[in-house]
C-alpha cells in the first residue's frame, strides 16, 4: 500500500496526474514546429 | 414530502435548465448545416474542453465506471490504463486532423477518408461502419439515463418514460442548435458530473470506513483476490489488460463524433492544448472505483453492479442529494446522445446518402435529410433501448473494436505517403469482419487477447501487404 492505496491504484493515478505535465512539455516543444510548419503552408494529404 | 417528490423535483430542474441551455445556445443564430455541424469552427479552448469532455465521460463513468468495479474488481484498472494514452494519441493525431479539415472544409469522419483516399465507396462504408456502431453506445446512453431516473426517483418514474422524455429533449435541441447547443449543456453537465464524482467519490470511503486508505485495508482483509488481475472474472487477466488498453488508447478518437468535434476547434493549437488539460477530468475515474469497491462490502450480491453508485447514495444520502445526482447522471447522458445522434445523422445523409443515391443534392437538401434523420435515428434507438436484451453490452464491446478498424487508415493517411486506398479499404474491411467474427462465436477474449486488438493486428497486416503490393 502506498498513502492508503494498493500499489496499481496508486501507480495507475499518479499516472493522471504527471500526464499533464509531460503533455505540457511535449506542447512546449511541439507548439512551435507546427507554427512553422503552419506558415509554410501545412494540411497533410 | 416524500423522498420522490423531492428527487423527482430535482431532476426535473436539472434537466430543465440543461434543456433551456441547449435551445438558447442556437436562437440568434442561422443554423446551415456549416454551423448545425461543426459551429463554424469557431470553438476555443473552454468549449472543445467542454464537448470533448462531454462526449468521452459518459453514462458509462456514471454507471459502468463504478459498476465494473464492484462486479469485477481489477480489470476495472484498464479505464485508468488507456485514458492518459489516449490523450497522448488525440495530441498528435486530432491537430493533423484539423488542418486537414480546415483545408477542404470536412465535417465527418468519412469526408476525410473522401479526401485522403479520394473513394466515394470507401468513404460510404466509413460511414456505415460508423452509423453501424454508433447506435449501440447510443442505445447504452438511453438504457443508463432511464436506470438513472428511475432509480433516483425511488422508482416514481419508470425507465420507458424517462429514456422517451429525455430522448425527444435531446432530438429537440439538436435540431434547434446543433454542435453549439450540445457544447454548451455541457457545461452544467460537467459541473455536476465533477461535483457528484468528487463529492460521492470522497464521502462513501470517509462516511462507511473513516477514508479511502482504511476502506482498501479492509477490501484487503475481506477480498483480496478482488483487487488484483483477474478480479471476479476467470478471463479478464494481464494479457487481456495490455491488450485492451492498446486497442482503447489508439482507437477512443476514432469514434466519429470525435471527428466532429474536432473539425469545431478555431486552430489545432487548441486542440493541442485540450490534451494537455484533459486527463484532470480523468480523476472522476477513480473516484467512481472507490464507491464501486466500497459498495462491495457495504451492498454485497446487488442483481446489477451497474447500479452500486446509484444504491449507494440512495443508502448513505437524502433524497434531494440523490435527486442531484440523477438529474447530473441525466445530463451525463444526454449530452454524448446528442453527438451520437447529430453525428449519425450527418454521416448518414451526407456521405452515404449524398454520393452513392443522390449526387445532386444540395447542401441545405443535405442539412434537411440529416434533420429528418435525427428523429429516426432517435426513434430507432428508444424502440431498441426499450426492447433491449442482455447483448447489449456485447454489443457496446463491438462497437469499441469496430471503429477501432480506422485508426490505420486515418494514423497512416496523416503520416505515410504509401498507404494505398485498396489497402485501407481491405484493412478496415479485414478488421470488422475479423472482430464481429470473434465476437458472434464468442472468442473475447481469445487466448487472453482483446478481439478488436486482434482485429487490428490482422487490419495493420492487410493494409501494409495490399499497400505494397
């Protein structure tokens, strides 16, 4: 148990709450190329 | 008075007042079938939160969310497994989506696989996969928002009325304000279903067994076995697990009406953003766990877990609070039922009907039929939620696996210049057959694997062979 939960519970939940903030960097760093990638001229097929 | 006026008064104001929301979010506005669909694509970040939210947390987090757990223990932990990998999916598939959208003015799914494959029939099958499998997750919303009612109305109002009054509600202001009107009751949906799930989620552990740390102490103590793989099943095991979240995690934005929304954002950087902020909902999950496992030790042997939630707060708060929460768990369906619905209709006139039967209509002829098809498609689903057997669920599974079948198709036309349209066809054609054919004969799980991940091992095969022939 970990603060009161089983350890799946507890791993599975932390998990929630760091997506965000691992998210959050991946759009720091995405944010800009698509920008770019946007002026040039962007829309796939 | 009695508790059921009480209840029964509560829900009718919730409802009434979702209602009032969705007709006046389209008075003032010229409703063509641009803006009755996608809403000009003028959402920003609040409102693709909202809809997005709205269409993933739906009866099944009310009901299934908790009924899973108190029925079958860990395999429940999947939920919590694929909702943070989907939203890392929808970041980098949903704003590559868009920009295509935005370029050749899409509003469904099947208009991008128009687009990218450039076959009228492969988008006309995408479609009637879609409609095929849409109508399911629909009849499932109905079936919860009549247990809902009826259960927190102490049985004062029975399902068939409930699921037929809250049904033409929906059909109405669809009709009335499209994508807009779904958008903004959810707004009062989502501050309801976020209040009731940390409240009840919080409160059933403190009140029955002083916390959720000693309410696990004492599942442990009584039920050990019940919180880790398989759980209550015999089949549910880890394999079954790492499979289904795979499947749920590339598949959950494949579901049409996600489409739709999507083509509403105003730039993909809001919908970027929207997956950054969305897995904080995802904390509704687990607190929906704790009632459902608590339930197990407090309400042992209940004919259906779906409705643990429901009994427990019947048991454990008064009338009004539990009148609160069905009049929430109204809303919780309604608002995914009006997408479903919005979305089939579309699907149906515009790229089945449109290329295939009638190649002249125009678009407000489009708009007309898709409107027409509202109340079918809605009739439709009452008459089967009312006349509906235990296959429900199975059904709701193939529906899960079904759409599925896109992702290929839609992951490989963004990012590969080699997928072929015969390979997407005979892959999406491949995947459905393989995975309702495992599902008719009963092979879900087979030998410890989800169907539909199965399917889409064989899908991902045909699509890569026929491509490179």
């Amino acid at each position: 148990m970990v603060l009161g939960l089983p350890f799946n519970f507890f791993w599975l939940i932390s998990w929630l709450l760091l997506t965000p903030l691992c998210m959050w960097g991946a759009y720091r760093l995405e944010a800009p190329r698509a920008s770019d990638s946007h002026n040039e001229g962007g829309g796939t097929p | 008075v009695n508790s059921n006026v009480v209840a029964l008064a509560f829900i009718s104001v919730i409802v009434s007042a979702g209602a009032f929301i969705g007709f006046y979010a389209g008075t003032r506005r010229k409703m063509d079938l641009e803006h009755w669909i996608v809403g000009d694509r003028g959402f920003g970040m609040l409102l693709v939160w909202l809809l997005m939210a709205g269409e993933v947390y739906t009866t099944f987090t009310f009901l299934g969310a908790s009924g899973w757990a108190y029925g079958k223990g860990a395999p429940v932990l999947y939920i919590l497994g694929y909702q943070p990998l989907m939203y890392v999916v929808s970041f980098f598939i949903l704003p590559q989506v868009w920009e295509v959208g935005r370029k050749y003015r899409l509003q469904t799914q099947a208009d991008f696989f128009q687009v990218r494959y450039n076959n009228k029939y492969l988008a006309a099958f995408v479609a009637l996969v879609g409609v095929v499998f849409i109508i399911p997750y629909l009849q499932l919303q109905l079936t919860g928002l009549g247990m809902i009612v009826e259960v927190a109305s102490y049985g004062a109002i029975h399902r068939t009325p409930a699921m037929i009054i809250g049904f033409l509600i929906v059909a109405a202001f669809v009709l009335t304000s499209g994508i807009r009107g779904i958008a903004w009751v959810s707004v009062l949906k989502d501050l309801l279903l976020l209040f009731s799930a940390v409240f009840v989620g919080i409160a059933v552990p403190y009140i029955y067994f002083g916390g959720i740390g000693p309410m696990f102490a004492a599942l442990v103590r009584a039920k050990p076995a019940h919180l880790v793989m398989p759980g209550a099943t015999t089949n549910l095991g880890h394999s079954w697990y790492v499979s289904t979240v795979l499947l749920v995690a590339v598949g959950f934005y494949m579901w049409p009406q996600f489409f739709g929304a999507s083509f509403s954002a105003k730039s993909s950087d809001t919908l970027r953003r929207n997956a950054v902020v969305m897995p904080f909902y995802s904390i509704t999950m687990p607190l929906m766990f704790f009632v459902g496992l608590a339930a197990t030790l407090i309400l042992p042997g209940l004919p259906n877990g779906d409705l643990s939630m429901l009994t427990m707060v019947r048991k454990t708060f008064p009338a009004w609070f539990l009148g609160l929460i069905g009049g929430a768990g109204a809303l919780t369906a309604m608002v995914p039922a009006g997408v479903m619905i919005l979305t089939a209709a579309t699907l149906f006139a515009k790229n089945m009907c449109r290329p295939i039967l009638w190649p002249g209509m125009t678009d407000q002829q489009v708009a007309k039929l898709a409107k027409t098809t509202v109340l079918v498609i809605t009739v439709a689903a009452l008459y089967s939620a009312i006349y509906s057997s235990p296959t429900l669920v199975s059904l709701l599974l193939v529906g899960y696996g079904g759409v599925g079948q896109f992702f290929p198709g839609v992951v490989l036309g963004l990012y590969s210049r080699r997928v072929t349209m015969p390979g997407v066809f005979a892959g999406i054609v491949t995947g459905v057959f393989v995975f309702v054919a495992l599902e008719l004969t009963k092979h879900d799980p087979l030998m410890g694997l989800n169907a539909g991940f199965i399917a889409l091992c064989f899908n991902f095969a045909v699509v890569g062979a026929v491509s490179l022939l």
